[in-house]
C-alpha cells in the first residue's frame, strides 16, 4: 500500500496574500511530494509497506521516520489552516483561555516559540494528557505522534515555509499564520 500525497484542503492561491502560491507549489509541490516519494521507496519490500502512515511514523526510526513524519507534519499543517481564517470558538477559546490567560496571551507566546525555535522545526498547540493546552517545539522531523501529547495545530517554521514570501523574518510569517488559522480543524482534534 503506497502512502499518498493528500491533497491540499484548498486551492494554491487561497491562502495568499499570506502565504503565495508561489511558496504552496515549493513546498506542498515538491518538498511535500519529496517526503511522500522517499518514504515510498523506503517502505517498498518492508515491514512498514502495508502500515498506515501514523503507525509508520509511530513504529519506525532513522531515514523512515524522518520522511513519514515531515508527511504526516505537512499534512497536518495544510488542515491547520484555511482561506477562512477566524478566531477560536467554543470549549478551544475556552481551553486556551484558561491554559494562557488569553487568546492574545496564547497567541504571543506561539509566536515567540516558533520565532525562537533554533535551526528548522515546527511548534504545535497540543493537548496534554492531563487535558491541559500547552506548546512545543519540535525539531526537524520531530511530531507530538511519538509521545502522549494530542496536537490540536501547528505551524511550519522550516524556512522552506516562509522563505519566499517573507524572507527570514520568521516573526513576520508567524504573525501572518493567524489571518489563516483552522480553528475548527484545531477544536475537532480536542480529546
């Protein structure tokens, strides 16, 4: 069974201004697409060939959990946004009030995890076991898949995700992220 590469959630122009069909073709076209054809070839006559893609991502390591993971990041990150953008609603707001003191408060302190994330990553809102919200950083390939935490969102803060449209302001990119944030994607991963 082959891995797919899923389609994005929307057009490759409906998240601009923010982030350009320019930057989706890169980096959903082909680093996406790189990680999905990797994985493939290294699955191809293994134990892994007929596993589903999060069981892989949980089960394996070195060259075939670096791939399976960034496939499994990338999707996750094309659902935590959308066209729509908007604010969060419901049991999340209320969640994030009560771990953050706030939405702006949670929404600084993302902000500033993914701006200081060293080198290349990703920095996710999960939902502890303990039902708390909190945020981590992960670096390369790294995925809240592989522990006990439940990610809810996530941004991508590789510089193949910002590079062209912002260049290496980071911040900037970060600070454009929530035009764009998935809400309800990130209230339906709630335990």
């Amino acid at each position: 069974m082959a891995i797919e590469l899923l389609p994005l959630p929307y057009d490759l122009n409906g998240l601009a201004p923010h982030i350009s069909a320019e930057t989706l073709e890169y980096h959903y076209g082909k680093h996406h697409r790189a990680y999905v054809t990797n994985l493939n070839t290294l699955i191809a006559g293994s134990e892994f060939e007929d596993l589903e893609l999060e069981d892989i991502v949980r089960r394996s390591s070195g060259a075939i959990f670096n791939n399976a993971a960034q496939a499994w990041n990338h999707s996750f990150y094309w659902n935590s946004m959308s066209p729509r953008g908007g604010a969060p609603q419901g049991l999340l707001a209320d969640l994030i009030v009560r771990d953050f003191g706030s939405i702006d408060a949670f929404k600084e302190a993302f902000a500033k995890s993914g701006a200081t994330q060293f080198g290349s990553g990703w920095t996710w809102l999960v939902q502890q076991p303990d039902g708390k919200l909190a945020i981590v950083n992960t670096a390369n390939a790294g995925t809240p898949l592989t522990g006990a935490d439940r990610p809810l969102l996530v941004a991508d803060v590789w510089e193949h995700a910002y590079y062209i449209d912002y260049r290496n302001a980071r911040p900037a990119y970060l600070q454009a992220f929530w035009q764009l944030v998935h809400w309800e994607f990130a209230a339906d991963n709630l335990a």
